[in-house]
C-alpha cells in the first residue's frame, strides 16, 4: 500500500470540516448552557405565574354544629340485695353479667331452723282454730242449757222456801227445815248466777269467745312471721335487671344487712356526660345526640339530653348533663364510657371553610385569601362567622358560593400576588360535618 494511502486511513493529514470541529469540542459546555437556559425559562414562568396554593371552591353544604363530650352508662338507680338473716349460704343461682327476672332466686341460706318454727307456728294455729270451734260447738250450746237449768232450779228453790215458810210460821214445821230451804234457794241463785256468767262468756260478744279469737289472730300472727322468716332464706331479685356485682359463695355465714348482689334493673337507660363550661350556652334539654360505645366504636345509637346541672363544678370547669337512650343495643352495660356527640345547631345550606383557611380566627375580624379566577390574583376578604364544628366554620358574611379560597393560612402572600391554584382535596363539609 502506498504511503500515501497508509495516511489517509489513519487520518493523519486528513481535515474535518471547522463547524464540526468546534461543536464536537464544545459539546458539553453546549448542552449545559442549553439547559441553564431551559431551567432560567422555567424558572422566569413560574416566577411570573407565582407560587402553587391550595385552594377550595365554596359550595353550600348542611352544617351541623355539635358539642363531643366522653360519658358514662348508668341507669336510673341501682338495688344493692343481702340477706335479711344470719345464715350459712348453701347455693348461689347467679353470676355477674347474667340477666335476672323479678323473683327470680339469686342465692338461698340454710332454712332447716325456718322450716321448723314455720310446723310449730302451723300447729299453734290449728289449735286455736279448733279451740274457737269447741266453744262456738260445744261450750256455748251447753252454757245455754245449763242456764236454762239453773233457772228452772231457782224457781224450784224459790217456790219450796216459800211453802216452807208458810209451813214455818204454821208452825207444822222447824227452824232447822227453814233454814234448809233457803239454803237451798241460795244455792240455786248462785248456780243460775254462774251459768248466766258461762252463757254470756260464751255469747258473740262475750269473754271467752274474745279469747279464743285474739289467741287464734296471735298464732296467725306467728305463723306470718315465720313464713316470712323462711322466705327470708332465699335471697330474690325484687325487679328484672342485670347483675353487675356478687360477693357470696357457698357455705359462706352471711350477716343481715350486708351486701351480697348489686342489681342494676331493667328501665330508662341514661348517659351521664362532663360538659366543659364553655359549652353551656349552646345546650338545650330535648336536643338529640349519636352515641357510641369506644368499645362498637362503628355503632351508633341514639339519645336525647334531658337534664342539664344548674350547677357548676369548680374543680373540673364541667356541667354534668344527662341523655336518655330510648332504645339501648343490647351490648350497652352499666358504667361502659361511651362517646357522645350532641347535636346543637343546624343550617340546611351553609358555606363553610376549615379553621385552618382563618387568619386571625380568634380575632375581631377574621380574613382569609380569596383567589381571582381571571387573573389568579390573591385578595383579602373579612368575613362574619357563625357556628363552628370539628375544625370548621360558617361562613356569614364576606363570601359567595363558587368563589375560590386558599384552603390554608400560607404565610408570606400579599394582596394582588399571582399564585397557581392546586385544588384541595375533596371537601368533608359535606358528610363530615
């Protein structure tokens, strides 16, 4: 190969074209000052347009303004149940959590004594029953035949003393068969005297009738009392309701007085609330409320405020209130916390920003950005607030629906600034609040 050649493939004496050159060794510097120029365009763009916000469009929502206290279950009162005796317990029926009817037997003590004092009281009774009927069958049939008796002999006696007399002072007869007659006459009188005595003891309204009565009223009385002392060996439940304490086993010796069982019965179901105080002039009685359970956080029932505390407590800065649940779910139990929230205002159609568009939310004219669609220009609007509600605001004064606000206080904008609007995510007004 000629040396000529040799040259030419290896380039060498070769000359690329100069505008090919230049761009080939500046290559680089070209492509960096091409994107600093496409970066200082953006920049410049961006600039003009302003900075990127948050922004929302005010439409008219149902606004509910409610008041969200913690409260606890309690029904109206509660029956603390123990033995009326001392005795040993030899059963117990029941356990805490179970649902009791009215007499239903919880517990029972030992009613060995009760039973016996209850046989004697019986027969005490069935004596002075038959005691009463002997004297109305018996005593005062015969009182009145033995009276009959005694004073048909006295009419005897009384005839032959005066035969005897005449007999006497005829002279046909002694001192001694005088004496003897009127003896006789004395005798009679006293036995018709005494048989008088028996019949009207006897009568309706006599002595021994009365007796015997009281006698059967006070062995009626002993027996009530012993009945009532073996019922006091079982341990009832006076109302329906649920068990929600037992303190007795069996073969434990319990004390009259002391409690064994406490009921809470079947009945009007109420939540008893602490309200801070700040909240007083919102609440009203009758006002409605949802409720739930924090441990069925997903469900809710509802209740109605029906007592509101005159009074203050000092120490909490708290009024006690009251809601009575109409209809408690079945898994609701005494002194469970629940979670109240009380509704106390209403708007139909209402616009409403999130606290967190104010400035100067707490102060005497709240304000916030309102964005102009044609020229994305910021402008301060005061407004009027109404009711507020779980980190929102009724809006009164100072906007109109379809306007755009920012969504959030931005610190650093000024009045007539450009910004890029970035819709904010979808507004809770409309189911949250």
């Amino acid at each position: 190969m000629a040396e000529e050649d040799i040259k030419r493939e290896k380039g060498v004496g070769a000359q690329a074209p100069v505008g090919w050159a230049w761009i080939s060794a500046h290559r680089k510097a070209a492509l960096l000052g091409l994107l600093l120029l496409t970066l200082l365009a953006y920049l410049l763009t961006r600039q003009l347009q302003g900075p990127q916000v948050k922004t929302l469009t005010l439409q008219p929502h149902e606004f509910v303004q409610t008041v969200v206290a913690s409260a606890r279950v309690q029904t109206q009162h509660r029956v603390e149940l123990g033995s009326q005796v001392t005795g040993t317990v030899t059963s117990v029926a029941v356990n805490e959590g179970d649902q009791v009817k009215a007499d239903q037997v919880l517990a029972e003590l030992d009613s060995r004594e009760a039973r016996a004092m209850m046989q004697a009281a019986a027969l005490a009774v069935a004596q002075a029953e038959l005691k009463l009927r002997q004297i109305k069958e018996v005593q005062a049939p015969v009182a009145l035949q033995a009276d009959k008796q005694a004073a048909a002999n006295l009419a005897q006696a009384k005839a032959q003393f005066l035969r005897q007399e005449d007999l006497f002072k005829q002279g046909f007869i002694g001192q001694a068969a005088l004496d003897e007659a009127r003896r006789a006459l004395d005798v009679a009188r006293a036995q018709a005297s005494s048989a008088r005595s028996q019949l009207a003891a006897d009568a309706p309204d006599g002595s021994e009738l009365q007796l015997a009565l009281a006698t059967l009223a006070e062995a009626r009385a002993n027996a009530e009392a012993a009945q009532a002392r073996l019922t006091y060996s079982q341990i009832k439940a006076p109302v329906a309701g649920q068990l929600i304490d037992r303190n007795v086993e069996p073969g434990q010796v319990v004390q009259a007085g002391k409690a064994l069982f406490v009921l809470s019965p079947q009945g009007i179901t109420e939540l008893i609330a602490q309200i801070d105080e700040k909240n007083m002039g919102l609440l009203r009685l009758g006002q409605t409320a949802l409720a739930s359970a924090d441990a069925y956080a997903q469900q809710r029932f509802k209740a109605q405020v029906t007592l509101i505390s005159p009074g203050v407590d000092a120490q909490r800065g708290s009024v006690e209130l009251r809601l009575r649940v109409a209809e408690p779910p079945d898994y609701l139990r005494q002194d469970m916390t629940v979670s109240v929230e009380i509704e106390v205002a209403r708007r139909p159609q209402a616009l409403v920003l999130p606290l967190d568009a104010l400035h100067e939310a707490d102060g005497a004219t709240p304000w916030v950005w309102v964005l102009d669609e044609n020229s994305q220009k910021l402008r301060r609007a005061d407004l009027k607030l109404g009711l507020h509600s779980a980190g929102w605001v009724e809006v009164l004064q100072g906007l109109q629906a379809g306007q755009q606000v920012l969504s959030e206080a931005a610190p650093g904008l000024q009045a007539g600034q450009r910004v890029r609007a970035l819709a904010a995510p979808a507004s809770a007004a409309a189911s949250g609040i």
